[in-house]
C-alpha cells in the first residue's frame, strides 16, 4: 500500500533575519540575531515525508550549491530519493529573506534561482505528484502527466495566470490552500467555490489556529498500489481543530501539515484522520525556528496524536 | 621601506539582493538577482592592498563559515597574512543584506556575527595599524597598542561613544572619513574641526564624485623600517580630483581609496600621490559589483594612473 508520492516546488535556503525594525529606503538596521535554514515547499514536505515513513521523491531544479550547503546530504539522509531532481549548473538555489522585526511584523523577498528553470522542464510521468505552489505553466504540464494530482497553491499563486491554473484544476484530486488562498484560486481562475467542489475530490481550506475544513464526499479507496478518492455526489463539510503548541516559529506549518495528509493519505486512513495527522505534524515543526527542525516520526506523531484524537482513528 | 599594516574591522559575506521594490512590513517582492561576495571593511582593504602588493595582516574575528565560504582560501590565495584572524567555534561571519530597488535605493541590514566578540578582544602590538570602523571600544584599546594609527570610523560611527572616539583620536596618525562622518566625528567626540586637524597628522575626506581634500602639513618620512609623517605647524588643504569609472556598483570605492592610499604610503610617495593612487584604485573597484572582485595590481594601477595625472608622480 506504499505510494512513491512526487512532490514538485521549490528547494531553497531561508535567510531568517532579526532586525530592530524594519527599515525604509535608504536606511539601515542592525540584525538581532540570523540563521540559515533549509526550506522551499517542496524540499519542507518531502523532508516531513520522509521523517514520517513515507516514499517520497523530490521533483525539483537546484543549483551548485545544494551540494556545497549540505542541502543534498540532509535530504539523502532522511531518506528523500533525490533521483527527481534537476541539477543546474551555473544555478543557485532559490531563496527566501524574511525579515522580522520586534513586533512580528515579516518583509520577505524571494529569489527563484535555478527554479526559475522549472517552466522550460519536462514533467516526468509519475502516479501521484504533490505540486507545491511555484511555476503555473510548470504546474499546468505536470496535472496532465500525473495520474492523482494534490495541490498547493501557496505563495506564488500571484503569479498564476487564470488558463494554467484552470488546467491546473481541472486536473487536481486533492486541494489544499488556506482561507485567503481559496478566494484568490477562484478570483484568478473564474470558478467559484461550488464548481471547484464539483471539480474536485477533496478540498482543505486552512485557518491557522482555528483549524482546518476538510470538504469530500468520498472516502480513500487502496486497492494495491492504486489509491483514489471514492466516487460522491456531494461534498460533505467537516471541521478539523488545530493542535495548539508552544508555536516559535509559524513558517512551514502548511508544508507539514500536507506532509502529515499525505503520508497518512498513502496509508489508506480515511481522509479526517488525514487531516488530524496533518494537524498533529504541523504542531511538532512550530516549536522549532525553521520548516525542517523539529520533524516527529510516524511513532512520535502518534504519541501525539492520542492525547488530541481517538486512539481507535489509528487503527486501520 | 616595506611595512606590514595590520587591518582591523569586519570580515563579511554581503548578499546583495536586487529587487522590484523595497516593501513595507508584511509584504513581500521577488527577488530580480541575488549575488553573495566577500566584504567587510577590513578584509576588504586587506583583499585591495595585497593585490597591490602591499604587506598586510588581517586583524579580525571570523566565524566557522569563514572556511566553508572559502572566503579564508581566497583571502589566502591573494597574499594577505592570515596569522592574525580570529577564528570563533559556534560564530558565524558577520553578514550585510543590501536590497537595492530599480530606482537605487537601498536598504541595509547588518549581523555581527562573530565580530560582537571584537569588543572583548585583547589587541596584539603592532607597528601599523588601520582600523575599519567596527567596536569603538576595540580600537580604542588598538590604538594604544599601535605605534602608528589609521582610522576609518564609517558607517558603525552612529554606535560610538563620546569617549572611546576622544581616545582613539588622540592616538590617530592618519583620518580617513567622508563629508558626513567629518562632521559626525566632531559631534560624537565633542572636538571641532580645527581642533580635530591640530590632533591629527593627516585628515583626508572624501566627497564622492567630487574627489577627495587631504588636510596635511607634514609629508611621508621613511627611514629603514621606520615611517612617519613629517613634522608641521600648520595643515594644508589639498583637493584631489577623483578619478571617474564606469561605475557598475559604489560599495568597496572607500575602503579601496584608502587600500591604495596605505599601499602608496609605505612606499613612501608624497600624501597627495598617496590620495591619487587611492582615487586610482578605487576607480577600479566601482567597475564591477563587489568589493572584492575587481581588483588592480600596481602595475593596471600605475597604468590608468599615468592616463589622469603626471607619470612623474610615481618616480621615487
């Protein structure tokens, strides 16, 4: 019942920066305190992934310096296959600066480096790909070349163009964005909520610490290696609470959720459960600064899970 | 008439990051070019005088990323002493975030790193010291241990003290500031211009395209190992012109002013030779981005200096 999941994005290095404040044009700011983190959302979730036991396979274009940053090394050693990724020379990886002041407030600038490769990439044929936000034209030839297609559209979702996206959707079985994320998918591709929720088998829309919503109708179906989302009229709405922790650090709590979903997705649990062990995941990586710090294993997750959840959801 | 100056301040990577617009709190803009290079103020003046052929020794704390950067190797490869750097377990390089947006504005965030620990430092003796702005309370102790001093306060002036500065200019042979730091110095350390020009042997500030002024009195006395700056009752002022380039990126055009300068002076030519062969050098250094990347020997110096000002200046 082990499904290699493809997951396709961005890997980058985190410039997280501390400053006094936030400074305008032609100003200067100390930096309280700076640390380097390994990031991008598809190197998070792959890297949750593989902590929790799941086979997953990192689709995604780095330059020299995933070698020389250790990157390549970290992922190997949690046990990511790495044969799905572009090596570019003369690249660099993509990068995030995010600069955060007394007060919380976040500026952030991104850099698409080798990534910004992805358009002019071919999309290998795989089972089942988790396409984490980046590149829409990208995105548009991998939900064709995909027979189960999972989506995030996150971040770069600014960028998307209203035909891709829509190929994107038409090709999508699983959906996952948070509450501000939905309205700009239907703003930019014209489909409102409704015919998204007919499109589409399984929608979670996130709202932070006040949880999540799964919407389906039918539930996960494993036969053998095969797995898909059983056939339904209509979607049924169901509420997920967040699992509270003594949150440090907010970044890559999306990226893990979806990890925790996803592993679980592959292990047959029926799609609430997913979506709690999404929870449960998401609330181990924000009480460490950085989207691949704190990840739990699948026992640990557990360990968890239980004091939140009926232990009997674990049973399969 | 050789002389090793010590240079003591800040080894750094700069991450120069181009953007569409320097956003305001909780906003976010990608990224158009993202370069890292080899900065700081001392390790940039080291970098500009070795390649010159001058003799100098890096006094500077350094991270463990000073090796894995290769900034040590490159240093090393150019012929700068390394003897006297620092080398901190569990630090990291101080670092500089210059975002630059299509209009040229910037912003600038700056980490310490390893260099916060400058201030408990015990200073080594030397005979020739050039200190690059950095912990006032450091250079105050360096300039004592200093036969002969040069000072550069720049851009950390806003963080001295009234005190520290009073004893390091006390001490100072040689005052390189700019048209805002000249005045800057004088508000901070309580002394006026006409007191500060008594003090000092020789003041020399520089006003951007519009060349640099060396106030002096004396001249450059050589005598075996031995360099001073001749006795005089009263300073002259000495307007030099600078040497204009096609400049790509400014940052490092100080700090190779004054490299080219220093270079000059232990070789013993006249002040405002010194003055021009520094306007030569960093005419250089403004061609392409980075303060380390495009840098003269004496020779492509001496070539583009006969082009701006007498051939006769450079015979000894």
């Amino acid at each position: 019942m082990v499904k290699t999941i493809s997951v396709t994005g961005h890997t980058s290095l985190d410039y997280l920066i501390w400053v006094d404040k936030i400074v305008d044009k032609n100003q200067s700011s100390p930096i309280t305190r700076c640390e380097t983190h390994f990031g991008g959302g598809a190197a998070n979730v792959s890297a949750v992934m593989a902590k929790l036991g799941g086979s997953v396979r990192l689709v995604s274009p780095v330059g020299d310096d995933f070698v020389s940053s250790e990157y390549e090394k970290h992922l190997s050693d949690l046990g990511v296959d790495l044969s799905g990724v572009w090596r570019m020379g003369n690249e660099h990886l993509s990068k995030a600066f995010v600069i955060t002041d007394r007060l919380l407030n976040q500026s952030t600038y991104f850099y698409w480096g080798a990534a910004g490769k992805l358009r002019e990439m071919e999309p290998p044929k795989v089972d089942f790909v988790h396409m984490v936000t980046a590149d829409c034209f990208f995105n548009a030839k991998m939900s064709k070349a995909a027979e189960f297609v999972s989506f995030d559209p996150g971040q770069d979702l600014v960028t998307y163009q209203k035909e891709p996206l829509q190929t994107i959707l038409k090709n999508t079985n699983l959906l996952f964005t948070n509450r501000h994320e939905i309205k700009m998918v239907s703003d930019i591709s014209g489909y409102s909520f409704e015919e998204l929720l007919k499109m589409i088998d399984v929608i979670v829309v996130t709202y932070d610490k006040e949880g999540s919503v799964l919407y389906s109708g039918g539930n996960v179906i494993c036969v053998g290696d095969d797995i898909r989302i059983g056939d339904c009229t209509e979607k049924i709405k169901t509420p997920i609470p967040c699992v509270l922790a003594e949150s440090v650090d907010p970044t890559g709590a999306g990226d893990a959720y979806k990890a925790g979903f996803l592993v679980a997705f592959t292990k047959g649990y029926p799609l609430d459960v997913c979506c709690k062990i999404g929870a449960v995941t998401a609330s181990f990586v924000v009480e460490k600064v950085g989207c691949q710090t704190n990840l739990p294993d699948w026992k640990t997750m557990t360990e968890r899970y239980v004091l939140h959840f009926p232990a009997s959801d674990l049973n399969l």
